[in-house]
C-alpha cells in the first residue's frame, strides 16, 4: 500500500510538506503542491487517511454533498435543493458546514488532481453523494479509504448505505396513468443515461441498460406498465435523452420530441415537464387539451404550474440520509431506506383526444 511517506521520498520533500499539500495549506506554493499531486497519481496514492487523522486532531465540523456535473446545474435543480433542505434540517448539523462539492463525470477528471474533491483530502467528516455511478473513481477512493459515506440514489455498493424511493413503483404509477387516460402515442423525455451525456432519441434497449441507477429502474416502471396495457405498441414510445436537469435541456428535447406528435409526454423530471409545457403552449398546443404532460418529484413548481407529477419525499430523503451519516461518523451499524411515492394528479393530464 502506498503511504505519505512514499510519495514524500518520490517527490525529494518532507512528509509535511505532502501533508500541507492535501490540507491545503499556503506553507508550500502552488507549483509545489501540483509536483505532489502529479507524483501521487503516479504511485497511486489517494490521500491521507480520514478515519486516522480524525482520530489525532478530533473531527473537522464539515459534512461534504457530492453531486455530479457543475454547480450550476445542482443549484438550479429543485429536486437537488430540496435534498439539501432535508440535510440542513437535521438539528445535529446545525453547527456543522455544510460543503456542495462538483464531481465530474469518470472519464472527465484530472488526472493531474486526482484528490481534488475535499472529501478525499480528508476536509470531510463524512460525504452524502447524490445519483454517483457506482464505476466513479471519487466512490472507489471513497470506499478504499474508509470515509464515512451515504448515497442518495445511488451508488448502489456493498459498503454504502443508501436512501431511495421506489423508482420502478413510481414509474408505473407515472405511465399508468397516461396509459389509462387512452394515450397511446407517447414521448418520453429523460435524465442522461449515464455518465456521459448523449443527448438525443434512445432506443429501448438503450433505455433497458441506462448505467444511471434511478433512471433504469424509472424507465423499466414505464415499460411496465406499457406491457401491461398491450395495446400500446412499442415503436408508439418513444424516448429522447436530454444533455442535463435544466430548462434549456428540456426544450431542446421537447422541441424534437413533439415533431413525433405525441399524445401524451412523460418526463423523468418536474424540469423537464415544464420545459415541454413550455414549448407546446409557445407552439400553440394545448395543455392537456391536444397533448397531457406528467412530472416525477412534485418539486415546488409543480403545483405553480398545475403539473401533474409524480411525489418523491425528497426532503425526507434528505434528512434521512444526514441521519444516517452522522450515524455512521459515530460508528452505527450501516443500513437502507426505500421510501414510498405517489400519484399527485393536476390539471396538466386529461383523457386522450384522438
């Protein structure tokens, strides 16, 4: 196993000095600290132990939230802000920072810093990860090193407990309902797959092996359903994979999406359900008239704009797996949570007209 100590020897400086490198501290400059870096990932070394300098100097007082893509994306999803309204809500974290940390996608990080994020340089108490794949190099290392860990969504691993909900009940509930209201010709607008955005109409078997956790188990609920009801003929669903959660992503999807003229839209988001409602209305479409759209999550603007959606407790989630971590931090005994969804219906779904 490659220790502090080899990296310092590799690198020709102190033991300290690699230890101010992951800390972060100014005592050594800039270009120094990226020496160190370089060296490590050669050697393969992810950082200082967590649990052992825990143990010297007592606990940091920062629990880390690792969400994947930019930061600008994260704080214009309303699902992820009411994931960390549950988190800050537990009263245990009142005196605690609370840090939102980016992680790339695991063909985009920096080789060259490989420890980049602040829960593997040891700046964390302990980290809740929000929809990582279970491949990412920051879970493996995570894992490798023992720091206290929670997923919401996923990963889905051995070694980490995890909150959800039941996506795939959820998934039937969504298309069922547009299945019993007569829509037969439906658009399906989706989260990316997987780790690497490929924005554009999917097929099924490409939707069957979606690497996104959630999103498999959300979209094998929609086929489900549809082989459920039988007279819904496969080629009538169709499924296009937007580049991200926001609203620019969501019109470029609806925009193509409704070219194929569906009766109905499913989308894997509230976002995404507003981008289309967007776009039909724009367009002179009737909503839920000419064309019924349906959400997942009953984020705040669902019920702004009448949407009909599909509820996850996303706060309760939240504050769930904050709790859980801090049992873990205090050595607790790992565990699950599968919470329940339900059918919230609005004014955005009616029967089908043709």
């Amino acid at each position: 196993m490659v220790t502090m100590r080899d990296v310092a020897k590799a690198a020709g400086v102190s033991q300290a000095s690699v230890s101010y490198a992951y800390s972060g501290s100014p005592r050594i400059s800039p270009g120094l600290r990226e020496q160190i870096f370089a060296i490590a990932t050669e050697l393969g070394y992810t950082g200082p132990n967590i649990a052992g300098s825990s143990l010297r100097l007592g606990r940091i007082g920062t629990v880390g939230v690792l969400v994947p893509g930019s930061l600008a994306l994260a704080v214009e999803d309303p699902s992820t802000m009411l994931l960390l309204k549950g988190i800050v809500e537990v009263s245990e974290l009142t005196d605690v920072a609370l840090t939102l940390l980016p992680v790339d996608g695991p063909g985009l990080t920096d080789v060259a810093r490989p420890t980049k994020p602040a829960a593997l340089r040891g700046l964390v108490d302990g980290v809740v990860m929000h929809c990582l794949p279970n491949e990412h190099p920051v879970v493996s290392a995570m894992v490798a090193r023992r720091v206290p860990a929670v997923a919401i969504d996923s990963p889905r691993l051995p070694n980490i407990p995890y909150v959800t909900v039941d996506h795939r009940a959820g998934g039937v509930l969504q298309m069922g309902h547009v299945l019993a209201l007569g829509h037969k010709r439906i658009g399906i607008i989706t989260d990316q797959f997987g780790s690497v955005s490929m924005p554009g109409f999917r097929s099924h078997a490409d939707a069957r092996a979606a690497t996104e956790t959630y999103l498999r188990e959300r979209l094998a609920g929609y086929f489900d359903a549809c082989a459920a009801a039988k007279e819904v003929r496969e080629q009538d669903i169709r499924v296009i994979e937007t580049a991200g959660i926001d609203m620019q992503s969501g019109i470029a999807a609806a925009r193509a999406l409704i070219e194929m003229n569906p009766t109905a839209i499913v989308a894997t988001s509230d976002v995404h359900a507003a981008a289309a409602i967007r776009v039909l209305t724009d367009r002179g479409i009737r909503v839920p008239e000419d064309v019924s759209v349906i959400g997942f999550d009953d984020a705040p603007i669902a019920d702004l704009i009448g949407l009909t959606t599909v509820r996850q407790p996303l706060v309760d989630k939240g504050r769930t797996a904050a709790t859980m971590l801090l049992d873990l931090i205090n050595g607790h005994s790992r565990r699950r949570s599968v919470k329940k969804v339900e059918l919230v219906i609005r004014s955005s779904t009616a029967a089908a007209s043709s």
